[in-house]
C-alpha cells in the first residue's frame, strides 16, 4: 500500500510537472509571438529627436556632455537619416551632428532601447570632433560593430579601399510641392579610365534627355515638370567599376584650369597668400608647391558644418578657415591656380569602405593638380580627418567613389535661369524662377563583399 502511494505521488507530482511546463511553454509561445511594433528610420528619428529636446530643455537651452576637459553644451545640427538603424526588437542606432557653442561640432553615436513613440538613450559616446573621429566601427563575421581606436585600424576602416571596388549605386530624388511649371538638372556620372559606369535604369514620372555640358563634358539629365508630380520620385540605378585613381598624363591642355571661377578667384589675397606659404620652395618645383599649400589647409581648416559651408566660395573658407570638402578644396584650387599651378575640382559621392550597402552621407568632392605632365590627385578634406592617410591622400583617391562631374561654373543648354551651375551634386531645380529643393539620397550595394571582418 505504501509503494502504491508513493507511485501515485510520483504520478501526480510528474502531471503537476508536464502541466507547469506546459503552462510556461504557452506563455513563452506567447511571448514569443507577442507582436513587436514594426520601427522605421523615421521613427528613430523621432525618438532621437525628442530625447535630445528634452534635455536641452533640462539643460537650459543645450544638450550637456561632460568629458575630461570640459563640459560641452550643444545644440542639434543634424541627425545623420542614412545611418539610423533598428539593430533588433527595441533596440536601435542614431549618429547625430551637435555644435558646441565654441563652434566646435562633435559627431555623436547614441544608443536607445524601445518602440516607436517611447524610445530612451541608453549611451551616448562623442564619436568625431570637427569630422575627425576618436574611433571607428569594425564588423564582426555576425554582423554586429565594435568600436575600434583608430591606431589600430586599418586603412578599410579609415574610409581607403585600394584596387578596385564595383558596386551598385542609386540616386533617388523626392520631387518638392510644386506651385506651376518646373525643370530639374541632375549629374549623369560617365565611364572614364578610371571608371566604367552604366545606367541600368531610370525611373521617372515625365519624359527626360540628357544634356552635354560642352565645357568639361559633363552629362545631364534635365526634364520639366508639373504640379501634378509634386511628391513623385525620380530614381536612378548604376553599376559601377571603379579603379584607385593616381597620377596620370592627359593629352588636354591644362591651362584652361589656370582661369578663375566665379565662386574661385585667383590672384590679389590669393596670390600673396599662396607666396607666403610656398616660401622658398619657390625654386623646389610645382609638386613641392603643391604640397606645401596641401599641408597648410590641412594644418589651418577645421571641418565644421556650419555658417556658409557646402557653396564651395573659397573667400569664405579663406576667412573663416572652416567647412566641409567643398571648402577645403575651394581654397586649394583659388591657391594652386594664384600660384601658377592648373588645379581643378571634381564632385560625386564616397562610397563606405567599412560595410557593403547601406545609406551614404551625401555627396563629396575633390582636387587634381597638374605637374611634371601628370594631373595628382588629392582629398585634403579626408586628409584632414585621417592625418595618418595625409600621405597617400596627396596623390592617390580611392576605388571607393563614383564621380559624378567636373568643374565648376556649368552652362548647360537649356541651362537654370539663374545662370551657370556653381557644381553638380545634388540636383538643381527651378519652379518658375525660383530655386527648390528635392530631397536626395544616395545608397550604394557592393558587387562583391570584401571587407576584413572578424570574429571576438
């Protein structure tokens, strides 16, 4: 009779068992199956937007970080949209632009945890100071990042794929409100020995051609529109094959790069300015000259962001001594040119070194100058960031970059009403005779993956 006892006990004591374990399998099933909020970029946004606002509101005003020198107070620039990521079920990313009211701007990574409508900061980690960065991201073989100093990182992760690179690249407009009649001029990038470019597609709500800008030879897409397409999209598809660019002979005369530019004026301030850092390396040759004006830019700009940056006017970036690419090699090209030296500009877009697809932060742009029968290459904006690279970047750019096109001052025909185009980047566009402003956004597909990753 015991032994029966203890065997029915055995029994129950087994079904309340299965019965526990049954229960808390529904609820994990439950729990599992619990249905998370779908979360997009501009949700993140939103969150990343009203935390910052909040405590600027706390702060009296500024966003407050303290760090071992000082104590920052900050005011929202930007948030970077082409870098917002959900890394999981209410877990997501942010990389957002705040000056400092020194006039200092520091790029800063932010972490936060929730759904849509009630996300909080978990970290927050000052990533750059004035575009140079304290540390870069590394992916691991399972796709997540780590943080990585900048002393031990490879020159892949410091923006640099050498060789060649092929990608898929996609150009995509958002058309604004139009009131009346509109016209629109974007950049068609063309197959040179440095790049082979074909459109795969376009897709656009009118009819379109493409121009050719007789000048430097740059190819334009140009087409008119109606308030009826307010909102539609204009997207465009590329593959691309490019090469790392260095010197190279051209049978063009170069002087023509001699001339000024409306936005690029040679000689007065500049001619003396340009004597003044040459020095003696007068007698030195024009690659030496070259250099010298390279390293003083990198030695005395500070890219910021802020004021009259991205015009390219290189009277502003010689008073104020900041900006962003388009400044830094503004001032080159007004320099080199004031000191005899052919120099000219180049626009289009760096494509990330560090991950294979993905949203790309707007355009960039670059210098060539001439010497000893070669065009050099040169990015001093990326040398600034990355004084490590200061070496290969006077000379050499990259396979990671599509141009887009060259020179400044474009006249196509039909051209804007309010004349030639300083650059092309982002597209220009008319509504009547007044200027508007698509949105744009680029983002990119790598053909073949070949970052160095690696497992912790």
């Amino acid at each position: 009779m015991k032994n029966r006892f203890i065997v029915l006990l055995g029994i129950l004591a087994t079904m309340m068992a299965c019965n526990l374990g049954t229960k808390q399998q529904k609820e994990e099933k439950q729990l599992a199956v619990k249905k998370v909020p779908n979360v997009v970029t501009a949700d993140i946004e939103a969150g990343i937007k009203e935390n910052i606002a909040k405590k600027v509101a706390e702060g009296g005003g500024y966003f407050h970080i303290a760090t071992e020198e000082k104590e920052l107070r900050l005011q929202l620039v930007r948030v970077h949209t082409e870098y917002l990521s959900n890394l999981g079920p209410q877990r997501h990313f942010a990389c957002v632009d705040l000056a400092d009211v020194s006039g200092d701007v520091y790029d800063v990574d932010f972490f936060l945890a929730g759904d849509p409508g009630n996300m909080t900061v978990t970290e927050t980690t000052l990533h750059k100071l004035n575009g140079k960065p304290f540390y870069t991201w590394k992916q691991r073989k399972d796709k997540t990042w780590y943080r990585m100093p900048l002393q031990n990182a490879s020159t892949d992760l410091l923006g640099v794929k050498e060789g060649d690179d092929a990608f898929e690249f996609h150009y995509d407009v958002t058309l604004p409100e139009m009131s009346g009649p509109a016209k629109m001029w974007l950049p068609i990038p063309q197959t040179d020995r440095f790049q082979t470019v074909e459109l795969r597609s376009i897709n656009a709500p009118v009819a379109h051609r493409i121009l050719k800008e007789k000048k430097y030879g740059n190819s334009i897409l140009y087409m008119e529109l109606a308030p009826e397409h307010s909102g539609k999209k204009v997207e465009l598809v590329y593959d691309v094959q490019r090469q790392e660019k260095n010197p190279y002979a051209e049978d063009a005369d170069p002087s023509p790069y001699l001339d000024a530019n409306k936005l690029l004026p040679i000689g007065d301030r500049f001619e003396v300015l340009a004597d003044s850092i040459i020095g003696d390396k007068r007698s030195e040759g024009a690659i030496m000259q070259a250099r010298a004006l390279y390293d003083y830019i990198i030695d005395n700009m500070k890219y910021i962001k802020a004021g009259k940056y991205g015009t390219g006017d290189a009277v502003y970036a010689c008073d104020a001594l900041t900006g962003n690419c388009t400044e830094f090699h503004s001032l080159f090209i007004s320099l080199a040119r004031s000191a005899g030296i052919p120099s000219r500009f180049a626009v289009g877009a760096s494509i990330p070194s560090d991950r294979d697809e993905g949203g790309i932060d707007g355009y960039h742009c670059w210098a060539e100058f001439y010497a000893e029968g070669k065009w050099w290459p040169v990015d001093i904006s990326e040398a600034n960031k990355y004084t490590a690279l200061a070496t290969y970047y006077f000379g050499r750019h990259p396979a990671n970059r599509i141009e887009f096109t060259r020179g400044r001052d474009l006249q196509p025909d039909p051209g804007p009403h309010s004349g030639p185009i300083n650059f092309l980047a982002y597209p220009v566009m008319e509504i009547g005779k007044e200027p508007a402003f698509p949105k744009t956004f680029f983002s990119f597909r790598r053909k073949a993956a070949t970052l160095n990753t690696e497992s912790l």
